[in-house]
C-alpha cells in the first residue's frame, strides 16, 4: 500500500519484470489507474441500475423472468451456455497474458484468438436468447423486468465488444511490430477487462435467474419496502 501511495504516475515509468523475465513490461502505475477509473465508472453505472432495479421489482405491474416452470428464465440453460462462453474467453486471455510473460508468441497469438472467439460466441448467444424471448412474446415494453433484462445485458454486451475491438488493435500492433515484450502490459490490461465483465456477468445472471421472493428479500434489505 505504501509503494502505491508513493508512486508518480506522472513520471516515466521504468519497465518491470513478469515471470522472471526483465524483458516484458507491466502495465505503467498510470495504466493501472485509467483501468481502475474506468472499472469503477462501469462498476457504479451497473449498481445503480441494479438498485433502480430492486426498487421497481416491487410493483405490481413486475413480472419477474424466473421463478414459476412456464417463466423463460425458471430454467436459464442458455444463461450457463452463455456464462462457459464468456469463461473461455476469460480463459483464453488469461493464457495469452502467461504466455506473452514466457515469450511465446504463437501461445500468445492462439490465446488472443480464441478469447476473440468465445467473446463473438458470447455476444451471439445473446442475441440468440434475445430473439427467443421475444418470440415468446417477451418484448422490451411490455414489463420492467423484460425492459431490464435487454438493458443489463445490452449494456455488457457493448463493453464485451468493446474488449474485442481493444483486444483486436493489440493483436494488429503484434503483426505490425511482432515485438511481443511491448505489447505484453496490453494483454495483461485487456485480461484485467475482460475478468471485471466475467464478475459482472455472474453478478446479472445471479440477479435476472432470481424468483421474487428473492427480489423482495432484497428491496427490504435496501430499504425499499415499507
């Protein structure tokens, strides 16, 4: 705690070792804070819906996605499908960041590759059950839980794509370059990304597979029932 407290961010910052390799560089401390920032921006937005969320779950015209077997999401299967896409990717990236530490750029290369894969399945899945609920009827205005489910979702889907655009510029700077020790701080950022959308993703899955009962347990715990 008291090295970061004492480091200048506005200072050039020299490169430091990864895995015992002086060679690849970390993330620079002021690298580190724009992530953190932008983390905890993402981080709140996401709360406030989920509070604004809690309190509106409490009327009488909420009808929750789970909890009786004829509600779409009683038995959310494809939310899992959806949840192991999104943990291979996570995977993928993790095993890229090992890799690019160890100086193994094919490693390296695959790893960024298949996490562009598994985040497009992802993103395609979503879109798969978005076009299922509302088949069954399940449109955007016709409930605040289904209007909430396609904002939560849609929101994480745009800052998923957005790591597949950030993760697409380091992987073209690789074969521009081909210098992997460069690159290796943006690989360990954009792995840092993608586990904060994994966490937040278990937290929404959590949230929209609940019954009522739990919202309502929930809404009392912040204060939202009288």
């Amino acid at each position: 705690m008291l090295r970061n407290l004492l480091e200048k961010p506005w200072l050039p910052q020299p490169d430091n070792v990864v895995g015992g390799n002086a060679a690849v560089a970390v993330p620079t401390s002021a690298e580190r804070i724009a992530l953190r920032f932008f983390l905890a921006i993402v981080g709140v937005i996401f709360f406030l819906f989920t509070i604004t969320f809690l309190s509106r779950s409490q009327y009488p015209d909420f009808q929750a996605l789970a909890g009786q077997p004829w509600q779409p999401l009683s038995n959310p299967w494809q939310l899992w499908l959806n949840t192991v896409c999104l943990l291979l990717a996570c995977a993928s990236l993790q095993w890229a960041v090992s890799a690019s530490g160890k100086d193994k750029a094919d490693f390296t290369r695959m790893g960024i590759r298949f996490a562009q894969l598994f985040a497009i399945l992802f993103i395609v899945a979503q879109y798969l059950l978005w076009q299922k609920l509302h088949g069954l009827g399940f449109f955007v205005a016709s409930n605040p839980a289904n209007s909430y489910f396609y904002l939560f979702t849609g929101i994480h889907a745009l800052h998923l794509l957005g790591g597949i655009i950030a993760l697409a510029r380091v992987s073209l700077k690789f074969r521009q370059n081909g210098s992997l020790p460069k690159l290796a701080a943006n690989i360990s950022l954009c792995a840092t990304y993608w586990h904060f959308l994994f966490v937040i993703w278990l937290l929404l899955f959590a949230l929209l597979a609940s019954s009522p009962e739990t919202y309502r347990t929930l809404a009392a715990m912040c204060g939202f029932l009288r």
